[in-house]
C-alpha cells in the first residue's frame, strides 16, 4: 500500500513539474523520492552541463528443461547507467540535499530509516531507495526511475562561519525500468503492449503454458526470453511469467 502511494504521488508530482515546463516556467533538473523512510526532495540551482547515457546488450545461455544442456545465447539488455555531472547546488541548504543525495546511496536511509529498524525490531537494511530523476516534461525531457550508484560532491564555497553554501555535484544512476521512463522498457517489465501476466501454478512448466496459450510446446524459450528466465526448471508456483504479444512470439519463431 506504501508503495502505490508513493508512486501515485510520483506519478501527480512528474505531471505537474512536466506540465510547468511546458508552459514556459523555469523548472530545475531535480532528483526526488516519494516513499517513506527516505521521502525527499534536492533540486539544482544550476542544470547540469552534461547528461551522459548508455546501455549495454549482454549475451546470456538459456538451458534446455529436457535435458539441462545450454541453448543459443540470446540477448538481454543491461538496466541505462546515467551520469550526470557538474550540477550546482547553491544556498544556506546546500550541505541539507548533499547530505540526502549521500543518504539515498545507503541502504540504511538515513536516522529515520534507523530509527524505523529500532522501531520495527529488525534490520529494514536491504537496497538503495528508487529515485525519480526529472528535468523538464516526461518523454520529451528526462523523467527515469533510478538509483543511486554513487555521488561526488566537492564544497567549493563557505560563509565565515564554516556554513558551505555552494557545491557541485557528479552522480551516477542506474535506471530501473517502469512506466514512466523516458526510454523504452526492458523487456522484463512486463508493459509492453498485448502482453498478458500468467501466474504459475501447481504442476505447470513453461512448456505447458506454452501448449495452452500458443498451442505449441516450443514457445517455451520465447517465453523465458521476455522474462529473463535462464533456467526454466526454476520456476515455481506463484511466480508470475509475462506471455509475449502475437509480434513477440514471430519474431522469436523468426530467429
């Protein structure tokens, strides 16, 4: 339930920051976070000089279900690494968002995130949050779900009394695909069109999902291509398999 909040309220804050650029008013570059403990907002005073993106297709083995062996590599692409670098923060705030983009490359979210773990009587540490970097409108701007791989931050001014108020700023992201991305999604999202969400259930296999939906036993491997599956004998009840659209399944049959 968090979760659906968050993203609705990503969702209305991405619309409305897109819909300011649009009309002309000036929007800074910004990086924000909707859900809770690592809520936050750091916007750049000055957008940045560069935005660097790029994407890898790596090669992976698929082994048979019948027999083990291995099948021809197929490819998959890597998640978009993102770097953007000499963004300017500038103001008595300055060291507040440098301390939250430090914050959102932990896992432990910060004195919040630790106190929700005290609270919760465990350790909630388990992966950077999700990010939303923005700048101008989705689609025709930048608008990708990220996270933090790492943070460079040199203070370049200070106030007498030891205050820094201004800094710049190099970050590196890796784009986690969704909706609302600005490039298209990885095929293991699920979102592409025609596409239909199958939940495994008791003695099912790939293969026979593949008879009851396509009628041929052999969809199985393009089946286990839009899902990233590497080893069909590891699916299990309750996992939930993305079946490929009609143009998907020729395509695999094709190669």
């Amino acid at each position: 339930m968090t979760a659906m909040i968050g993203a609705g309220a990503n969702l209305a804050a991405g619309a409305a920051i897109g819909a300011a650029a649009l009309a002309g008013a000036r929007v800074p570059a910004s990086l924000r976070c909707t859900t809770l403990p690592n809520i936050g907002f750091v916007y750049f005073d000055f957008n940045p000089k560069e935005i660097s993106m790029g994407r890898t297709a790596a090669r992976r083995s698929m082994p048979s279900p019948q027999t083990g062996g291995t099948q021809q590599a197929t490819p998959k692409s890597e998640p978009s690494k993102i770097t953007i670098n000499e963004i300017t923060l500038e103001g008595m705030d300055t060291k507040l968002r440098c301390d939250t983009l430090l914050t959102w490359a932990s896992p432990d979210a910060g004195f919040l995130g630790q106190l929700m773990s005290v609270v919760a009587g465990k350790n909630l540490k388990t992966q950077p949050p999700e990010l939303t970097f923005q700048w101008g409108p989705p689609m025709i701007g930048f608008m990708y779900t990220v996270v933090m791989q790492q943070v460079g931050i040199k203070y370049v001014r200070f106030t007498s009394a030891g205050i820094p108020v201004r800094a710049k700023v190099n970050l590196s992201l890796i784009e986690v695909p969704t909706l609302l991305g600005s490039l298209p999604q990885n095929p293991t999202s699920g979102g592409l069109v025609g596409r239909r969400a199958h939940t495994v259930g008791h003695g099912e296999s790939l293969q026979s999902i593949a008879t009851t939906n396509y009628g041929n036993p052999g969809a199985w491997r393009r089946i286990a291509e839009v899902n990233g599956i590497q080893d069909p004998t590891r699916v299990r009840p309750g996992d939930t398999v993305y079946l490929p659209n009609p143009q998907e399944l020729d395509e695999g049959i094709a190669r």
